[in-house]
C-alpha cells in the first residue's frame, strides 16, 4: 500500500471502535483461550509492558517492524515480538515505555514517532505481563540499528502481504504449557509468529481491513 494513501486513511483508524477480544481470539490457542476465562487477572498483579506497532515507509509502500529476538532462558526466546518492553517507574506512561523500549531495542528515535492509537491490553499469562499495544507512524524511512543483547533479527513487513488471508496457518508447536499444540499463527519470512504477537496482529489487521473496506463502499 502507498504510504501517501495510508496516512489518508489513518484518522479512520484512528477513530475506529476496536474489536477487542473478537480479534483475539481469532489467533488464540484454544489452551490459552481456556486458560484466561480461570484466570482472576486482577489477583495476579500483573507487571506492565508496552508494544509499538510502527508502520513506516520503505520506498513507498506502508510497512511495519517486527523484530526476532535472541534465544535466552525465558518463555519468550526466539519469538518473533513487536519492539517494546516492560513499564519502568521512571516512564510517564505506557506510550513513552513503547517509544523508550523500541529505541533501545531497534534504534529508533522517539522525536521520529507519533503515537496516533492505543489498542486492547493483552494478558500473558506465563510471564505475568499485561502487555499494552500503541500505533505508531514515521512520516520517514527509517535505518535500524538492533541490539544485538536483544534483538536477532529485524523484519520489515510490507503492509500488503501483512493483510493477505494467505498468512494465516495452523502449526504445531511446544509451548510453556503444553508438549506440543496446534495454534494459529501467520508465517511471514519463513518465521512463525503465533501467542499473543499474533492476537495484537489480528486485531490491527481486523481494523485495517474494515476501514478499507468502508472506505471502498463511499
């Protein structure tokens, strides 16, 4: 998609109602899905975090960062994540820990984003996070530079492919609580990104889509 049509189309997504667990539900696994109606998320305390979904242009076609990161102990390693990290005391709120954590991570300058939306918190239960997710835009191309502590890989998602139907798989995979189940996930670059990334990716992919699809219908 054309960066110039896609900051066109941005105060509509800005101003869309959001699907919430609708959307999460869609790339869920049933374990999880199942887990979090036990869950009495108010007695776990859970720690904050924060995610920047950063779209950008690449040329001229609307693109967003992911990153791959390291393999560590933790029952994150590996993962394919959107830059972000957890909420630090000194952070004045969630948007600034998105902006804070993804120029630690990727090496984007914070002057160069404009938060323009929060979307729906998502609860993670085996690190105990609830991670809060922010729509971020850069009027310009950007060169990252990843950590290399934290950060393996970066990936710069074109739009288009990112809203293709044909993304979406079924795989199975070892998880921290289960040997081995079946989830959703899409595959972008040969990569997996399934668990909660995957649920905050459906839910902005359910946004975009039906603001292009009102827009087309005038």
């Amino acid at each position: 998609m054309d960066f110039s049509y896609f900051l066109e189309i941005v105060p509509h997504i800005v101003s869309a109602s959001l699907p919430a667990a609708a959307s999460h539900a869609k790339m869920a696994p049933m374990e999880r899905m199942e887990e979090l109606l036990k869950i009495d998320i108010s007695k776990k305390m859970p720690r904050k975090a924060a995610v920047l979904m950063l779209f950008y242009p690449k040329g001229t076609q609307t693109t967003i960062v992911l990153i791959v990161r390291n393999v560590y102990e933790g029952v994150h390693s590996g993962q394919i994540a959107f830059p972000g990290g957890k909420y630090e005391i000194e952070d004045r709120d969630l948007s600034f820990t998105a902006l804070r954590e993804t120029h630690e991570e990727v090496g984007v300058i914070p002057d160069l984003v404009e938060i323009k939306k929060d979307f729906t918190p998502i609860y993670i239960p085996p690190s105990n996070f609830m991670v809060h997710p922010f729509l971020g835009i850069s009027n310009t191309e950007l060169d990252f530079t990843p950590d290399p502590s934290e950060v393996a890989r970066i990936i710069e998602l074109p739009l288009d492919v990112f809203l293709k139907d044909e993304i979406l798989v079924n795989v199975t995979i070892p998880t921290s609580y289960a040997e081995e189940i079946e989830v959703p996930a899409f595959q972008i670059e040969e990569q997996i990104v399934w668990g909660a990334t995957a649920m905050i990716l459906s839910e902005l992919k359910d946004v975009i889509k039906s603001v292009l699809q009102s827009q087309r219908g005038q």
